[in-house]
C-alpha cells in the first residue's frame, strides 16, 4: 500500500468507505486552540467545533497530557473493575449536572446515549409511548432516530420505533396535554433544537412541561448532547430555566473530542436500574474516563463555563446588531450554540467564510449558519470571524449562487 498524494488519498478514502457523509473539501490533519489545518498548510479559525465537540479547542495540552499518561499506564479494562478516573469522571459529571442527579451511566456516543435513557425510561414507567419534538435530532441508531422528528432522515428506515413516538411542535404544550399521559413512558426534547437551526421554547414552557412529567410520572429526558458540558454558558441548558430533567443524556464535548456518551439520571430512575439493565465494552473505559475527568477538571479550574457566559453575550449583541442590515434576519442561541438565519442559503455562506479562513457550520433550516465553537474562543478570535464575515456580507457578488 502506497501513501500517495492528497487527491490520492481522498479517493482512497472514498472508495473505502461507505458513502454516509458529505464532506467539506479539505483533509485536516491539524490542530492548535481554535485553529485547525488542512494537509496543504492552510489553516482555519474553527466554530464549528467538529459538530460542538471540540470545547477545550483543539490538544489543549493538559488534555492531551492526561491522554497520554492514561495510555501509558492502562490501556483498556472493562467495567468489571472499578478504575479511580471512573469515580472522578463520574463525580464530577454528576455534580456539575442539575442537584437531583443521583448517577451516570457511560456510553460512547449521544445515539447510544439516547437509546438506553429510552430504555430506561420505558422500564420504569412501563408504558409504550415517547413524545419527541417536530425538527428534533437524537441519532442515527434504530432507537434514537425513531424519535428524530426529521422525517427526511427517517423515510428509508420505516421498520423503526416510530410508531410508539408522537411526535409535537418545541412549545406546543397543548398537544402534549391531549395524549393520553397513562400511555406515555417519555418526552425527550433537546432543549435547544440545533439541527433545526438553533429553536428555543419560552421559559415558561420547559417549566410547564417540568411540571406536567412530575404530575403524570412521565421521565423527561433533556439530550444534551450538544447544549451539555457548558456550551449554553451554564454546565447544562436547564439551569437556565430552573429545570431540571429526570434523564439527561449528553456526548459531544463531554471528554473534550475523545468519543464518550453519558446518560445521567435522578434518583427516582436511577433506583430501577439495575444490573444487567444496560452495558457496553467500551463505555467509560480507562481512556474515556481520563478524558472526561481532563476535560471537566479543565472546565471547572479554568473558568470556561462562566467565561462563555460573559464572552457569549457580547457577541450574540453584536451579530444581532447585523439585523436588518443586509442579509441577516434573525440571531437565536444561548452562549456558544448560535444560530444566524440569513436570506442566503447557508451551504454557501459557510463556503465563502471558508475562503476566508473560518469554518461554520450549516443546520437543517437552509437559511440557518451555526456557531459551535470551541468554549475557549478568544476576543481576538471573534474579531477575526466578523472580519470575514463583514467582508463577505458585504460583498454582494461573494454571496450570489453560481
Ligand atoms: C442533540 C443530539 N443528540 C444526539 C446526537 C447523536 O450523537 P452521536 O453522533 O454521538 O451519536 C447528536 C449528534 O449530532 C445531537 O446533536
């Protein structure tokens, strides 16, 4: 087998794997804090985050310090033993996350994450149905995407567990109230729809919503996967509403880029679970969970959480200034998990911010751009992503289809 060059190994990449994912035009094989580089040197400001993943920015040395010394030291053991990081990872994810929470399971991505809270939930109430959120992601797997509320994703997997889903628009509580509460296990809602392009509820519906699981003894699952971990500018979305969900599954930027999925659950679900009830080989390995208690161990004595609160707010204000003002129309989002709707479609925005050196990401809302930055992103590194951004706004040719 030969190493040849990039165009080479481009294609070999394509033909070696399966065709499931579009792809940007560049292999990246770098990457330094907020700033990724491709395999011709060129290198770009990243708030795209690899999908919300990367929260530390990219080999924060302490990060990759724990890795290694975790590498070196054991590799890998199953859970069958207990392993020190497991109970710092776990200890801190639990603590971190909403006061009710009594314990974590840990998996390896947000879909594994969302099935077996799925399954947990359906134990525990015994009843059949989930409501799950018009526009709503939770994964790819059989499981999550029967709750996917996208339909376009579910059409040519009709065998799945949609049937057992209603599915109700982020806010609609009437639609909720109208199903029979006796027949349903869960709601599980990401609190801020991402894929769709970045959709919030108004507080006081997550508190209605709160209130009508506590009632009917419904579990509600909050997928965190992305707004987990600090992203909103608080550790998890609830908090900004005084909510607190019974399951809370997250992924994404839990272990700082190293590929881990948690579910966290109260004390009402977490005293049915029981041995046997869910497992997984690989979840919270000695890596993974070195990963997790770096990442959260970073979190916590560097201050990021709170600095992405501060820092967010400035510049949700001055992408909201844009409004009105060419294309821009709206500027929804909570800390670093921003969407931009614009009169442009956003595939081609993204490909002229590209040009500039800056890496966003699209939505499923075609006018929709999303920020998810690493949490690190400095001052200095926004100017730049508005510099780019005011040049290619600003240039009418730049931003005409082809
Ligand atoms: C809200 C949400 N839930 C679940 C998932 C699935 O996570 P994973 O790709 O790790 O399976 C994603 C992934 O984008 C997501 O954004």
């Amino acid at each position: 087998m030969t190493h040849g060059s990039a165009q080479d190994s481009r294609e070999r990449e394509d033909r070696y794997t399966l065709n499931t994912y579009p792809k940007l035009p560049f292999a990246l094989v770098r990457g330094e804090g907020s700033y990724i580089f491709d395999d011709a040197g060129r290198r770009y400001l990243d708030l795209y985050g690899g999908h919300a993943v990367s929260c530390l920015g990219h080999g924060h040395p302490r990060w990759v310090e724990a890795i290694a010394k975790q590498a070196a030291a054991l590799d890998f053991y199953s859970n069958i033993c207990y392993h020190p990081l497991r109970a710092e990872a776990a200890e801190r994810v639990v603590r971190n996350s909403y006061p009710s929470m009594a314990g974590v399971y840990f998996c390896n991505s947000g879909a594994e994450a969302n099935e077996t809270a799925l399954k947990i939930a359906r134990k525990l109430t015994r009843r059949p149905l989930v409501v799950a959120m018009n526009e709503g992601f939770h994964g790819r797997t059989i499981g999550a995407l029967s709750v996917t509320g996208v339909p376009k994703m579910r059409d040519a997997f009709p065998e799945s567990l949609a049937g057992l889903t209603r599915f109700v628009d982020l806010g609609d509580m009437r639609a909720i109230e109208a199903l029979d509460p006796r027949q349903v296990a869960a709601v599980i809602l990401e609190p801020i729809l991402s894929l769709a392009g970045v959709r919030l509820a108004p507080p006081e519906h997550y508190r209605a919503l709160r209130a009508h699981c506590t009632r009917h003894g419904i579990a509600l699952i909050f997928d965190e996967v992305q707004t987990g971990n600090g992203r909103t500018g608080k550790w998890f979305a609830g908090h900004h509403w005084g909510v607190e969900p019974d399951i809370v599954t997250t992924a994404k930027a839990l272990a700082g880029g190293f590929p881990v999925g948690a579910v966290i659950a109260n004390r009402w679900v977490a005293a049915d679970v029981k041995t046997g009830d869910q497992g997984s080989t690989f979840g919270g390995g000695p890596l993974a969970v070195a990963a997790v208690a770096a990442t959260y161990r970073i979190l916590e004595e560097e201050g990021i959480v709170g600095a992405v609160a501060r820092r967010s707010e400035a510049v949700l204000s001055r992408l909201r200034s844009l409004v009105g003002r060419g294309p821009v129309r709206e500027v929804r989002g909570l800390g670093y998990l921003i969407g931009v709707e614009c009169e442009i479609p956003a595939g081609i925005l993204q490909a002229r911010l590209l040009e500039e050196g800056v890496l966003v990401g699209t939505s499923n809302h075609a006018g929709t751009f999303r920020l998810l930055p690493p949490l690190t992103v400095t001052e200095e590194e926004w100017e730049t992503f508005f510099r780019a951004l005011e040049k290619v706004l600003s240039k009418k040719h730049l931003i005409e289809q082809p």
